[in-house]
C-alpha cells in the first residue's frame, strides 16, 4: 500500500527554495529594486527611438501616395484654369447663354414630363381602382356561381333518385286509382250507382244488403270500393229514380200535339 503524501508549508517551500539557488532564506526581509545602470538606460532610449522612427517610417508611406495624388489633382485643375483662360470671354459668354437657354429647356421639359408622369399615375389609379372593384363583382359573381353549380350538380346527382320516387309515386297512384272506385263524389252518389241500386232492387235483392252486395262484386274484381250504401240511400235512389222517370214521361207527353191509343179491352181493363 502507498504511503500517503505530507504536505509542506509555504515557509518550507521557501527554505528549499533558497538552498536550492545558494541564496539565504529571509522570509521577513523586504526586496529593494535594483537601480538600473547608464547602458539600460541608453537601450531604453535606443529602443524608445527605434520604434518612433518605425511609426514616422509608416507615416511617411501612408502620407507620400496622398502628396503625389495632391499633386496629380493640382496639375488637371491647372490644366483646366490654363484651358478656360485661352478661351475667348464672347464665345465663354455665348456658351453660357447657351447653356442657360438649354438648362431653362431641360427644366421645362422636365417639367412637362412631371405633369405627363402624375397625370399618368393618376389615370392608372383610378384605372386600379376600377379594376379591383370590377374584380371584386367578378369575385362575388364567380362565388354565387360556384354555389349555384354545386346546388345544380347535387340537383343533377338526386334526379335519378328524385325521377325514381316520381314515377314510382305515380305508378303507385295510377294503381291506386284503377283498383278503388269511389261512388260518393263531391258527397253525392253518383247517378251510375243509383241505377245499379235500382237495378239490384228490381232483381230481386233487400234495401240493406244492396252496398254489401256491390263492395262484394268490386272485390271480387280486384277494385277496393270504401263507400256502402245504406238502406235509406238505397230507398231515396228508388224514389228518385221513379220520380224522374214519371218526370221525363211527362215532359215527352207535353211536346206531344196528338196521341193515338191502340189497346184491347184487356188491357184497357188493367188501366182501370
């Protein structure tokens, strides 16, 4: 097993410290500084000189190219002064007329162009606005038109379903009708079941059984008849019945002028 390290303190490190560089240990005294020598002090001169003349070196490089393009500058502005100063002050002078006259022209078509260019972006504004609003109607009319097609389409996708319903609807009430018979209309017998009653009276068959017996026929014909005729309807269309027909003989014998009788003794007897 190792044996652990023992920690030393700071003034044992500083003894060692000492015998190691063959200097005695004095924890306590106080360093003095050492007072630099005349050949430090030319060096620090030496080297503080050294790097002034390294940044005026730099300097110098930064500040030639400047002076030279100064002088470059010079020599064109000179150029130009010596160029104006061989020109004639009457042809100077029309030129400026001349050029004034231009510049006053190029103002003035600029102006033109101005007020060419605002009128033109005023129109196309209100062409804008007349275009969105147009778009919007188109939006909304396209809208209703979609909504209207949609209904359409789902139109067009239950008619075969709607025509189906319809005409069985219609096949159901055709049957409907062809297998019932009604003989009360607008709550009155009509006058063709009046004659059959009659006619089933004079056969031979009772007052009360006359609607049983006609829905029995109707039956058996395959048509359903949900009107009875009672006995009391059975009599009054018996009574009618005689009644017209007394009626009618009656009207027939008034248009009559003349009548002639051909009849035997019997027979006249059974008129008595």
């Amino acid at each position: 097993m190792p044996r652990p390290r023992i920690g030393r303190s700071r003034k044992q490190k500083g003894h060692l410290e000492a015998i190691n560089t063959n200097v005695p240990s004095q924890p306590n005294s106080p360093v003095k500084p050492k007072k630099p020598t005349h050949e430090e002090i030319l060096q620090e001169q030496l080297h503080a000189s050294t790097e002034n003349s390294k940044d005026l070196y730099t300097k110098l490089r930064v500040e030639h190219p400047k002076v030279q393009r100064c002088l470059i500058s010079k020599a064109k502005l000179q150029g130009q002064i010596d160029f104006l100063n061989s020109i004639s002050l009457p042809n100077a002078q029309d030129s400026a007329a001349h050029a004034i006259k231009l510049l006053d022209q190029s103002q003035s078509e600029k102006a033109d162009l101005n007020n060419s260019l605002a009128c033109l972006l005023s129109k196309y504004a209100r062409d804008g606005d007349e275009w969105e609003k147009k778009q919007t109607v188109l939006k909304a009319k396209y809208r209703v038109a979609q909504k209207e097609n949609k209904v359409l389409k789902q139109r067009s996708d239950r008619m075969p379903q709607v025509m189906g319903k319809a005409v069985q609807k219609a096949v159901d009430q055709t049957k409907k009708e062809n297998h019932t018979h009604r003989l009360v209309k607008k709550g009155v017998y009509d006058h063709k079941a009046c004659a059959l009653a009659r006619l089933l009276v004079k056969a031979g068959c009772a007052q009360d059984w006359v609607g049983k017996v006609i829905q029995a026929v109707l039956e058996m014909a395959g048509i359903e008849c949900p009107d009875e005729m009672s006995r009391r309807t059975v009599k009054h269309a018996i009574l009618e019945g005689g009644m017209l027909a007394d009626m009618q003989i009656g009207h027939h014998l008034a248009k009559i002028k003349g009548m002639l009788f051909f009849t035997t003794i019997r027979n006249y007897n059974k008129l008595m």
